[in-house]
C-alpha cells in the first residue's frame, strides 16, 4: 500500500492510496494517515482510485480517521472508488459516518457544502 498525503488548500488535504487495504496495509498505514492527515485537524479527501481491495480493518481505519477528524471540526469525504471497492463500501454503509462521492469535484463541493 503506498500513501501520498497532498496539501491541496490551507485546510485541505488530500491522501491518495494505492494498492490494497488489507491488514498488512492496515498496519504499515494507520500510523502515517494519523501523523499526516488527522494530526493537523484539516478536512481530509480520500482518494480510492488506486485502491483495488478494501478489508474490514482498511473500513475501520477510515472511520476511526473520520471521527478523529471530526473530534477538530474537521470532515473527510471518499471519493473514485473502483466498483468492487464501492460496493463494499455501500454494503456497510459507510455512507452513514462519511461521504462518499465519484470524484475529485464532488469531493471538493462535499467538503465546502460542510
């Protein structure tokens, strides 16, 4: 799994992923998602489009980023999920905790809509 987190605005940030969000993954990137994107307390957009595989571990470890951010007043949205990612991510309904969008538009228009 290969994360890049990308300053897009002063208080936007973007983490793209890459690979499969499995366990292994999991652990090798918690820690840099919470150092690089949650410490700052800045709104947080997920790039899914490298993603080929998502786990419960790789859904747990959104949500728990997505209520630490929360917790600074700050909000993630997903967006460019590949089809069996995205279905996934509907059959837990994840849409319920954070937003999940098509693209990079949507996922800019779903953080200023607030």
């Amino acid at each position: 799994m290969d994360i890049e987190v990308i300053a897009l605005e002063p208080h936007v940030n973007c983490l793209r992923l890459q690979g499969r969000l499995d366990a292994a993954a999991v652990d090798r990137t918690e820690v840099k998602l919470n150092a690089a994107a949650v410490a700052p307390g800045q709104h947080l957009m997920v790039d899914l489009r490298g993603v080929e595989f998502l786990a419960s571990l790789g859904i747990r470890m959104l949500i728990t980023a997505a209520r630490s951010l929360k917790a600074k007043g700050a909000r993630m949205v997903l967006f460019g999920a590949q089809p069996l990612v995205h279905e996934v991510l509907e059959h837990v309904a994840i849409d319920q905790i954070i937003p999940v969008v098509a693209d990079e538009a949507e996922a800019r228009s779903a953080l200023a809509a607030g």
